[in-house]
DNA sequence: CGCTCTTTCTTAGATATCTAAGATAAGACT
DNA sequence: AGTCTTATCTTAGATATCTAAGAAAGAGCG
C-alpha cells in the first residue's frame, strides 16, 4: 500500500498510456475544469462568471427567451438558470419582464449593458480556444468534437431506455411522455 | 426574438456542423455532464456518489494515502477532498488515521465495507464507458484522448505564465508566491 | 362555472467544487 | 530556545448545479 506520491509526470503518463475505457470520464472531466477554469480567469476581470456567460451567448443570439426557454438551450435545469437571471439582473446586465399574453412567462431582456459585453467577452473565449487547441492539427478537433458528440448521444440514449427498467429517482418525470407530458423539452443537452 | 423552442434534432444539429473552435467548452462540458449523470445514476444505487467514486477509486489502488495526496491525485483542492472524506468516514467507508511520525497527516484508509465497493462498482463504471463508446471507432477513441490531453496541457501550461502578467483576482492569492508561498503542491491537474 | 391538470417560475435543500483564511504541527535558522 | 516559514488539515463562504416540492396563471372539460 502507500506508494510514494507520484510526480505530475507519472501523473500524465498515466493519462497517456493504458486505463482503456474507464477514465474516459475523468478525462473529459479534467479537460472541462482546464476549459472552464481558462474562460473563468478571463472572464472574472469583467465581472462575468462562467456561468453568466453561457446565458449571456445565448441572449446575444436570441434576446428576449423565457426563463424556461433558456434552460432549454442551455442545456440546464430551470433553477439553475433562474438563479443565474436573478443574479445578472443585480447585475444590471438583464431585465425581466411579464408580458401580458401569458403572464406565467417571464422574458429576460439584455440591458445595453449586456449587450456591450458581447464584445468584450466574445475575443476572450476565442482566445481561450485558440490556446486550447493550439498544436492540435483540426482534422483532429472535428474528430473529437464528433466523438463527443457520440458520447453524448450514446449515453442520452442509454438514459431514456434504462428509464424504463430503471427508474432512477431523478429521470422519472421525464419518460411518461404520453399522456402527462412532465419535462416538455425535447432537449436537457445543449 | 423568441425562436420556437428548439427540437433535440435541431440542437444535434446545431453542434454537428458550424461554430468551429466556439462552444467546444461546452461541448465537453457536456459531454462531462452525460458522463457523470450516467455513472452516478448507477453508483446512486449503492449509496456512492461520484465524487466519493473518484477518491474510493484511488484508494482501491493505493491505500492509505494522506489528504492532501489524495487531492493530487483526485486532481481536486483540499477542502473538496476533506468534505468527500468526513463524508465517506461516516458512512463507513473510510477511516482517518494520525500517525506518530507526522502529525499534521491524516491518513485515509479503506474500510472493509469501502473495500468491497471495488467488486460492486467497478462493473457498473465498465459498463458506462462500454455504453459511452458503443459505436465510436477505437482508434478514434485513441484520438480523442490524446486530444484532450493536449488541451489540459495546453491550458496549463498558459495558465503558469499568465499568472506571471495577469493577476486575475482568482489566482493572485497564487502569485506572491515570493515570501509566503500559498499554494505549494507542484500539482492542481490530475 | 368550478375543478383538475399543465406550465412556468420560485423556494428549499443537497452535492461538488473553488478561493481565502484560520489552526496546528514540523522544520530551519539565528 | 525562539521566531519565522512551510505543510497539512480545517473552516467559512461563494458559485454552479441538481431534485423535489410550492405557488400562481392558464387551459380543458363536465
């Protein structure tokens, strides 16, 4: 037991060899946080969390989205995306407004405020990407973006059938399709 | 404004083609997402959470390693893993230990019942990495990894020397580094 | 009309993670 | 020996995210 603590060295040639299958996920995993934390440290001058920036793409694409609309595209759960309105609201970056053909929805403006960021921010994620994939030829980034995508789809699918011998407590709501209609969304990925 | 909102079809769509080097964030990010959903709706099962997988799979390995190597390890800060480790200590699955030669260490060591997870929760990681890949070319898989390597490389080695010129208010604590010294382990990635 | 179901937003509470700063033990150096 | 520095663990507080459940508006139907 207790091996000595292994040098950032073996740690990566760890990475590189052997672990087959297992590992992908922390793999993945790693390369998020080394992804998120890069986006992070740029974006933290500007007062924008990483968080915030994924909202923030979307509205410059699309202003104006219900709260639940923008969960849909990004990929969250509505709590998620209402506590990160709520706090870009306080922020003066959005607005919230009823309107009154159906005043259950709530839509989320971009104040001229948050608008201009665009311009800020958009170089600086681009930038980020470029370091990322910098020495990495792109015929192998297509590779690997199509690889992701599979993952995606591979496990998204998995879900929706283990579903129905696996009611695993958080899935449930979504499967009934049928007559009920809970979780309306066709999406939950981005 | 306001688009229809978007079919699973349309999102697929959306991040097979267009936005080049844009969005892989998220498109790992997502990927993660998949992943760690998949194994922790199984792991959920045997009262294992993801996070207490990642240290129980390294102490598996290698036993009795104090917090802070499990950190390293995890690729993790420390209070992260101390939270993971009181909570696994109470449900039995490891135990803390000071010994005589060091007494700011605390050693983690597995349980009997810690132990035997291995048998039980291992399969269930094999099978989601097996689902993970169903369909997807190894060699791509082989692609893929190295590809994700070099991006967490890539980032950190940026992030080293933009510490040198950007002191970006979440890593200057890191910097005067000159008397004080936060933050000594030589690691911070898995 | 009135009851019930659906949709949307909100609240509550949990987990995982981080940074910053506190506490304690060891080591080093004068 | 006494003080300063380093190493390790701990605490505190923040963010991002989730599930579960509450509240309010709308819709459908007997």
């Amino acid at each position: 037991m207790s091996r000595p603590p292994p040098s950032t060295q073996s740690i990566l040639r760890h990475w590189r060899e052997a672990v087959p299958n297992d590992r992908l996920a922390h793999l993945v995993k790693d390369a998020t946080r080394a992804l998120v934390r890069a986006l992070q440290m740029r974006l933290g001058e500007h007062a924008v969390s990483f968080g915030h920036w994924t909202f923030l793409r979307i509205l410059w694409e699309s202003d104006g989205l219900t709260q639940r609309e923008l969960s849909e595209q990004a990929g969250v759960m509505e709590p998620t995306t209402f506590s990160a309105v709520r706090a870009m609201e306080r922020l003066g970056h959005v607005v919230r407004r009823r309107r009154g053909d159906d005043r259950k929805k709530i839509f989320v403006f971009l104040t001229p405020k948050g608008r201009r960021l665009r311009k800020k921010l958009v170089p600086l994620a681009e930038r980020v990407n470029r370091i990322a994939v910098r020495r990495v030829r792109s015929a192998d980034i297509t590779r690997t973006r199509k690889v992701l995508l599979s993952i995606i789809e591979n496990l998204a699918r998995d879900e929706q059938t283990a579903d129905m011998r696996m009611p695993s407590t958080r899935e449930l709501g979504r499967l009934n399709g049928s007559g009920r209609k809970r979780r309306p969304q066709g999406s939950r990925r981005r």
